[in-house]
C-alpha cells in the first residue's frame, strides 16, 4: 500500500496499542499533525511541550503502558529535555517523537533546527533519527520493544520533516524483533535464589528494602507473598511507594533521608537485607559505609550494572523481580512470628511515631492537609506531586495501598512534574480521583497546563501547600545555612484563585483549618473541572525527621 | 591496573560519541581508543586501554553493554593476547647524529619514513612498552613531533 511517512507512523504507532498522545505542534511535525486531523488515535494538546512530556510519563506510570508524546523540532525538543531525564531516572518507559529539519538541511543549522539526538544521549535508554522512510518502521517498532522491555527507560525517536512527507510502499513489519546489542533478560541463576532464600529462613532481623522496580514488573502481589510467608517488615523508597499497602502491619513506610525513624533503625539492625528493585540512592542509604552494617545483603534487580555499583551484595539476582520473587517465594518456609525482632520495631514505633507540631499562630499545618486528602479518598486515588516539602509529607503522611497510584519524579526531582502528571493520570484513568499535591513554588513552573486541564474537562484536584517560601531550600538554610534566608522567600505571588478562574477553573483559598475538609469535598465532587485550593499554611514548617546530607541513618534530626 | 578491553559495536555514525559520553559521564578514564573496521563491514571494532580496579573495570563493561550499539566486550587483560600500536617521531637529525639515530632505529627494528634537511621521521611499530622505549631513546636528540595510534589488539589462538 502507498503511504506517506507520517500515515506510516500513525500505523505504527497503533500496532503499539498507542491510543493517546500528548503533543505541541510546530513546522516540522505539520505532516504528523495533518495526518492526526483524522486518525483515531487521541491527542492531547498541551500549553508546553514540558507538559506533553510529563504527562505521557505519568500515563505510562499510571498504565504500565509506553508513553507517547510529540513535539516539532528545535525549541519543541528541547523543552522535551527535563521531562525525559525525568523519566530517564525513573525507569519509564516512554518513546518521544520529535520532528526535526528536512535532512537536506540538517547540519546547516537550519530554522528550528536542533541536535537533540546529541541532546539527549546521556538522558535516554536509546535514541534515533530516522533516515529513510523506508527505515521508519522498523525504528518505531525497535524504539518501543527498547522502552518497555528490561529496564524500562525513554526512547527518542527523531523525524525529519522530509522523510515523514514521502509516499513509499509500506509492508507493515511481522518479524520479531532481533537487536543483536540488546538481549530481552530472560530466566535468572536459580543457585543463587536458592542461596537467598536459605540467608532469608534463616535470618533474625531481616528487612525487606523494596523499590520502583517492584512496580515497573508488577510485583506488588509476589512481594507481598514474601513478606507475609517469612513475616518481613518492609520499607519503600520514594519510588516503591504503592509496591506494597503502606497500610499493612508490615509496613515501616519510606526509608531514608525523610524516611520514619522505625524504617531506619530496622535497617541499622537487620542481620539480612532483601532489597528488590532497587539502586541504593544517596538519599536512601545516607553515608554509604554505615549502611545496614550487619546485614548480609541480597540484591534482586533486572539492570546488572545496578549490582555492586553503590554498595557490595552477598546475593546478587539479576533478572525480573516478579519472576524471581515467584521462585524465591516457593523455597521460602512459613515463619511463625520473629519476636523479639517485630517487639523491637513496634517499640520503635511506639517511640517514634510519625507526628508533626502544631502552629504557633494558628495556621493551617501542611501535614493535616496531606492526612485529609488521604482520609478522604481512603488510599483510592492517584497522588501526583511536584518536589520539595509537600513531597516528603505526602510520601509520610499519605497512605498508598496500591501500586502505580503515586507518580513523583523520585530520580531527578523535576519541580513541575506533578500538575502535568496528574493531567496524563487522569486521562489514563478517568475512573480514579486525581490529586496534585504541590507547592507555591512547583505549581508556577507548570501553571500554563490549566488550560489543558479546563480544554479537556478533568476534574483534577491541584492542593497548593502555599507557604510562600521555597520551603525545601529554606529548610537546608534554616538548618545548615545558618538561617540566611537567600532568595526562598516568594511571597511576591499571584493570586492562584484568580489565575484559576482566569483559565476556566475552580479556585479555592483555604486560610483556617476549620475549612481545609470542606473545601477537599467540594473539590472532590468536581466531575468536569478542575479544582484549584490555595490553602494558607504554617509558613516554616519543616520536613522531620532528617538524615543530615552524607550522614548515617541511624542518626536522625527531629521527629523524637 | 590497565584493562585493555576489545569492544565490538554496530558500524553505525553516533556510536564512538555514545562510548565517549558514557566514560566522560560515569568519569571513567579513558588511556587510549582506538575504532576501526573489522572483517565484518556491519561491525567497528573499538580496543579501548582503562584504568581502574576491578569494581571499576566490572561497571564500566557492564555500563558499555547497556548500550543498544554494543555488541560484545572483551576484556583482553584476562587473556594472552597481541597488542600493537604504531608510532610517528620527527626527531632532530643533523649529520653528526644521524648514524647514530640509524643505528636505533636499526635496533628496534623501525623505519625511516621520511628525510628532512636536519630531520628524520621514524616509523615504529610494537607493543606499548616498546613504543615508550623508542621514544626515549630518541628524546636526547630532539623530538620535533610525535604522534602514536593507541593500541589494537586481538586475542591469541582460536578464540575470536
């Protein structure tokens, strides 16, 4: 059949069980656009192309699926740049198209004309311009058997202007897929799971550490096998948030930097570590030599150079978490109870609940907003975040009972992310409450998005913990900077109310604490629109407890 | 310790920028690489001289292999192999010295190249220790220019 490049893409696309995409048109990707006009896959037009990327991230967190976004060459692309480093560093998979100059002009530094292969190099699983339409298909279907198999990762896709105006004979691609550089990893050394499950029936004090991995394979209900059968406290990383019922006895919440104390002690004292999905960030492990000094340590991950990059494994797996979990949990015997080590952590518990103080003049506290959110849509809905302090307290003081409900930017810590990921959450699962947990500062760097939001109708709840300070940065200056308060202070802002109403949305200030649950409600009930809560809090409240920067985890600030 | 690893990739425009945005960014340090063709026209052969212990050598090898375009690593250290690196010197010549320079030459088995009016360019080829021993035996008269390919290698015997 004669098809033009861009009518080829859209096939391809399809046969990848693509449905939407997010996108920013320009000049170099009018023919992909021309040919979208009537296709049936769905596009979602947003206000920056930094919103098209964050939101096909967190649909491609939210489905388990590849996300897709598209942007035209030059300034299009490299607006794409944060958003794929965000999703470099948390493993999602993702391909992003962008148009580029007809390949006559390439090299010439044509009009919009930018090397975002080059760009993108150090950000992406794998990237490729295209160089034929002829090629075409057989990239498209490389790219996304590279997003989505092993480590997931983003794949660049680059489309000069030329080679998606062509009218060639197109044979739609049958064969499977054979990269001679790039093997799927398939099966796992089964002597060393036997050597792991013998280290976990023996142990006394083990730990399981369990991370995003565990989502991205799907693993929620084989973890949660394993710690039920030996009775495994587990903790999460930011990331591993909604891997395993922040809600089960089991549970010891995150651990690390801002993790709860009882996560990190059990950590100190733990004789075995089960740490699953997972890469010993320096946020998690703090001062690397002290962590988990008296474990023997198994390390289960489907990226080999995850192994012994951060810390020495006794145990090493290497393959996919949920099938190495089925083999572990098959040689694993029932554990009746631990004891002594459970009665060490519920006394732990005891002692160092997770709290925070109240506030001198009477202002709203940032935490209790977190706890109604949560109360009130009972651990059902999808919380996006943006980074800084609403992030760490909603990782604290919000609850997670199933996986892919939390989407935050864990790796890179992209300011920006959350109210764009919210909109590719809810297009992803309109049935779910979405809520964007976000700060003063965060929500101004993607604020443009409301348009997309009220253009699309969804009834996104954005909660903005507005204490006009970058609250985060302020924080480290409060406590390592001697309180020199260097341009966190932005209290100079607009009024969000306004600007919702100015887009077509709902906006709503909270200043008393009496008000913060009526107005969640009524946000709540929203069915076509979005709903903006500017809620007034305690304006230095801080993020406790805390692992000073490159210290040990046993040692905490706050909290006690 | 040095690592002299051999590193098949796809014979592709990009992929020498990938290997090299990978050392840089990982901060591993490169000593010499070297790319060429390879019997097969599909496939560049890279050897590639590293410094670092083990740990560092393990993770640089399996960082290489994430790579799409990567397709096999050696790590020739591990293995009797041959290694060759070729040498260009432009040493200072007049006619007092020449024989004498001949005479080296002669030694280590090199070639005069090129011959100047108060100059000679030597050819040499041999191992990296060989190569170092060339050219400091040349250093006292002058050296005017030098320029040294970096290693190839290839394992010994049957094994590809």
């Amino acid at each position: 059949m004669k098809m033009r490049g861009a009518e080829i893409l859209l096939d391809c696309l399809k046969k990848e069980g693509v449905d939407t995409i997010f996108g920013y048109p320009g000049g170099s990707v009018l023919p992909i656009y021309d040919a979208l006009f009537n296709s049936d896959i769905r596009h979602i037009l947003t206000r920056h192309e930094q919103g098209a990327v964050h939101a096909a991230d967190a649909y491609a967190r939210v489905t388990g699926k590849v996300g897709v976004c598209l942007a035209t060459s030059g300034p299009g692309a490299t607006n794409l740049v944060t958003g794929i480093a965000t999703a470099y560093m948390d493993s999602v998979p993702m391909v992003c198209l962008t148009g580029q100059v007809s390949t006559a002009l390439i090299g010439r530094d044509a009009f919009q004309e930018a090397d975002i292969t080059g760009i993108t190099l150090p950000i992406t699983k794998h990237n490729y311009m295209v160089e034929s339409t002829e090629e075409l298909a057989q990239v498209i279907k490389e790219a996304f058997y590279i997003a989505r198999t092993n480590r997931p990762g983003p794949v660049v896709v680059d489309l000069p202007k030329d080679i998606m105006e062509k009218v060639i004979e197109y044979q739609p691609i049958r064969d499977e897929i054979n990269i001679r550089g790039y093997r799927v990893m398939r099966g796992f050394n089964s002597g060393q799971v036997l050597a792991a499950a013998e280290l976990i029936n023996q142990a006394q004090r083990p730990v399981i550490y369990a991370g995003g991995g565990v989502i991205s394979s799907n693993a929620s209900a084989e973890l949660l096998q394993l710690a039920e059968t030996r009775k495994i406290p587990v903790t999460t990383t930011l990331m591993g948030l909604g891997g395993f019922p922040s809600t089960h006895y089991l549970s010891l919440g995150m651990l690390g930097m801002h993790g709860t104390r009882y996560a990190n002690y059990a950590i100190g004292e733990s004789d075995v570590l089960v740490a699953i999905g997972v890469r010993f960030d320096d946020r998690v492990t703090g001062k690397i030599d002290t962590f988990a000094p008296n474990a023997r340590i198994i390390h289960i991950d489907i990226d080999a150079a995850e192994i012994g990059k951060n810390v020495n494994v006794h145990v090493p797996i290497v393959g996919d978490v949920k099938e190495i979990l089925q083999a572990l949990n098959q040689k694993l015997k029932p554990q009746p109870e631990y004891g002594e080590w459970h009665q060490t952590i519920d006394r732990w518990k005891d002692e160092f609940p997770m709290r925070y103080g109240f506030s001198m003049e009477g202002r709203i506290m940032p935490q209790h907003v977190i706890e109604k959110i949560y109360e009130l849509t009972g651990g059902e809905a999808i919380i996006t975040t943006e980074v800084g302090q609403h992030q760490m307290w909603t990782a604290q003081f919000c609850k997670f009972k199933h996986p892919r409900t939390f989407v935050t930017s864990g790796g890179l810590g992209t300011m920006g992310f959350g109210f764009p990921a919210a909109i590719g959450a809810k297009i992803a699962r309109p049935d779910r409450p979405v809520v964007d947990i976000a700060g003063d500062g965060s929500i101004q760097m993607n604020i443009q998005e409301l348009g997309t939001a009220v253009q699309y109708k969804l009834p996104l709840v954005i909660c903005i913990l507005n204490n006009q300070f970058l609250g985060m940065v302020r924080q480290w200056q409060s406590l390592f900077y001697e309180g020199r308060y260097s341009f966190t202070d932005i209290s100079h802002q607009p009024d969000f109310v306004k600007v919702a109403e100015a887009y077509g949305a709902i906006g709503i200030r909270v200043t008393e604490m009496k008000d913060v649950e009526p107005a969640l409600k009524r946000a709540l009930e929203s069915t076509d629109c979005p709903v903006v809560i500017d809620f007034w809090v305690e304006r230095e409240a801080d993020v406790f407890p805390m692992v000073p920067p490159g210290g040990s985890l046993s040692n905490m600030l706050g909290g006690d | 310790m040095k690592h002299t690893l051999s590193v098949t990739v796809e014979n592709r425009p990009g992929v020498l920028t990938r290997v090299a945005t990978l050392f840089r960014r990982r901060g591993y340090n490169i000593e010499s690489l070297t790319v060429g063709a390879t019997e097969n026209p599909s496939i560049s052969r890279m050897t590639i001289v590293v410094e670092g212990d083990d740990r560092i050598i393990e993770q640089v090898s399996k960082q290489l292999y994430k790579l799409v375009d990567v397709i096999k690593i050696v790590d020739m250290t591990e293995e009797r192999f041959v290694e060759r690196e070729l040498v260009l010197i432009k040493v200072k010549a007049d006619n007092n010295v020449r024989a004498e320079i001949v005479q080296i030459v002669d030694i280590f088995r090199a070639r005069i190249v090129d011959i100047g009016r108060n100059t000679l360019i030597i050819e040499a080829t041999g191992d990296s220790r060989k190569i170092d021993a060339i050219e400091d035996s040349l250093k006292p008269f002058g050296i005017i220019e030098l320029v040294r390919t970096g290693k190839v290698a290839m394992v010994r015997g049957g094994k590809p």
